[in-house]
C-alpha cells in the first residue's frame, strides 16, 4: 500500500521500539546507503580529472571512481602512514586520505596543511567521531561503529543534489545483526558477508528510512566514553610491542586497537579463542608489489583488537592476555 500523502498513523501493533536518543551525530550531512555510495556521489558531482588513493585500503572504494569514470592514481604510505611520493597534486585532481583505524588525526592534519584543502577528501570511516575538517569532503560509515544495518555520512560544502532513489534493502541486511544478538556470531556470519555484498557496486541511494530512525537513537556519548577507556587500557598493556603510529594523545573513539607486533598466526590464535579479528584489508600489496612492502604487511600481520562500547574491563583483560599467551609469540610486557 501507497501511504505517501496521508497522515500520520495512529494505533496499531506497535512498531521496532528503540531507546531514547538525542538525535544523529551528524544530522546535517547528506545521508546514503554506505560511505562507499557517498564517494561515488561526490566525485559524480565534481568531475575531478583524477582522484589520488592509497594502495592501503578496501577495494570496495574504487568502486567509486569507476561509476563516476574518473580516473585513478595510487600512493604509498611512509612509516608514519603518511602519502608517500606526492609532493603536489594538479589544479584538476583530488587527493583521497584515510584516517587509519581512527588513530591517525595527527596525518590528516599534515595532510591539510601540505596539500590544498579544498581538493583533499578525508575518508574517517573508520573515524566515525573525528569532526570533519574544512577541506572538500569528509565521509563516515557509522555500521563500523554500530549495530545499524548500512548507510553513510558525507559532509560537504558542495551542493550536491541527493539521489532520487531510497535504498530499501536494510530490512534483509538487519537479519543478521538480529541473528548475532539471538544466537551468536557464528550463526550471523555468512548473513552479515551476504549482506556486505549487497552493497557492492550499487549506485548512490538515500540512507534507508531504518538506518536514519536507529541513528537517530544511539547514545553517541556513552559509546564514546567506553571505547576510549576501552583504548586505553588496551594501549597501556601492549604499547610496548606495537609499532603502530598511535598518537601520545588518546584519539577520540577510534574504531579499533591496531596491534602491529609481529606476532605470528595472532589472527588464528585470538579467532580460535572467540575473540573475532579481521586483516584491513587482505590481499592489498604497494606499488612495486615486493614482498617486505608496508601495505602488504600490515594488511597481513596488523590486528584489529575490539575496543567498542560492547565490552568493559573484564573483556579487554581476556584480550590482553590472549596476546600476551600467543604460542608464537614473546611475552607482551
């Protein structure tokens, strides 16, 4: 049934009742289906003649370029995860930088001060709580900070005019999140790869009604407090063995704890014991394709600990001593 027109319904079975919230963390910016949709939207608009990305990242955001027919240039990353090799970029082109895990605040403003501002794109998808910086577009993926079936951020000083279609999928890619909570994670994985997919090569769409009403219901600052905490206790134990470039000061809600200790089969180690893992991003190698490449090894050897607001102390303190027990591995001290 069409019920555009009519007023609002009264009475009824009741709907999906959500806790009471203080409304979107970024209710001013334009609303998509994935942050990797918000890109596509937003070189679709601009026309750059090229857009400049680094080798590490998912592969799923070249997606955009391609649907857009913008061409592509790749950039390293020096140890401090900084582009390397791009001293300037053309009057026509863009340059695309990434905010690592959440961690690397400090390189996006190097990166600002360094290139022109009004042509640099920050992804913080894996930032969701960075503010956006004044530079041509910032983009946000908050279904990697919450339990929110998709959808994506992009903040913008452009004009950009939204899609005329709504994504409507959110229903079945809800399943699995719902199947998580019932009956593990096990149960929910092929649901959640299934529907990562169906997000993969979709042309832009307005955020699905279900995703912008459970964003709007979410206690961002509850969940802020605890990843830091979460963070922090996790950085004080292991900071000794990583060689991640993690700031001096706590970055606010990153998404993760980058463990980049060379620990052999640590992936293996923590999924065998429940504590789920993934490689950011498998199958990613650097420029030259060699085999010590910096791309190539963190994509394999760099851990993504969980530090979300999911979990308290007692969690964190299995997760340390994990690392600390790995069979392959020395002795985190």
């Amino acid at each position: 049934m069409n019920t555009a027109g009519l007023p609002d319904a009264i009475g009824g079975y009741f709907e999906l009742d959500l806790p009471q919230g203080v409304g979107e963390r970024y209710p001013t910016a334009l609303k998509y289906q994935s942050a990797r949709a918000a890109f596509a939207a937003l070189l679709q608009h601009a026309r750059p003649k090229e857009i400049w990305m680094p080798w590490y990242n998912c592969d799923t955001m070249l997606e955009a370029p391609e649907i857009a027919g913008i061409a592509v240039r790749r950039y390293g990353l020096d140890s401090d995860l900084y582009p390397k090799g791009v001293d300037a970029i053309a009057s026509g082109d863009y340059l695309l930088y990434v905010n690592y895990f959440g961690v690397c605040g400090r390189q996006v403003d190097r990166v600002l001060r360094n290139f022109p501002r009004q042509r640099v794109i920050i992804d913080h998808s894996q930032a969701f709580y960075a503010p956006p910086p004044d530079c041509l577009a910032t983009l946000y993926s908050p279904r990697k900070f919450f339990g929110v079936p998709d959808g994506g951020y992009l903040v913008t000083h452009l004009e950009i005019r939204p899609p005329k279609e709504r994504d409507t999928q959110s229903f079945e890619r809800l399943e699995p999140l719902a199947v998580r909570l019932s009956e593990g994670p096990e149960a929910g994985y092929a649901g959640i790869q299934k529907a990562r997919l169906s997000l993969k090569g979709q042309p832009p769409k307005i955020m699905s009604v279900l995703t912008e009403a459970m964003l709007q219901h979410i206690d961002y600052s509850a969940a802020l407090k605890q990843r830091n905490k979460n963070f922090t206790k996790l950085h004080s134990a292991l900071k000794s063995k990583n060689s991640f470039p993690i700031p001096a000061n706590t970055p606010d809600g990153p998404m993760c704890y980058p463990f980049f200790g060379e620990i052999p089969n640590l992936h293996e180690w923590l999924i065998q014991h429940r504590v789920f893992v993934g490689h950011y991003w498998p199958g990613v190698r650097g420029p030259l394709d060699r085999d010590d490449d910096l791309e190539r090894r963190l994509a394999q050897e760099c851990v993504p600990l969980p530090c979300d607001q999911r979990y308290g102390s007692a969690e964190m303190e299995r997760v340390i001593g994990l690392v600390q027990s790995c069979p392959a591995a020395p002795e985190c001290r």
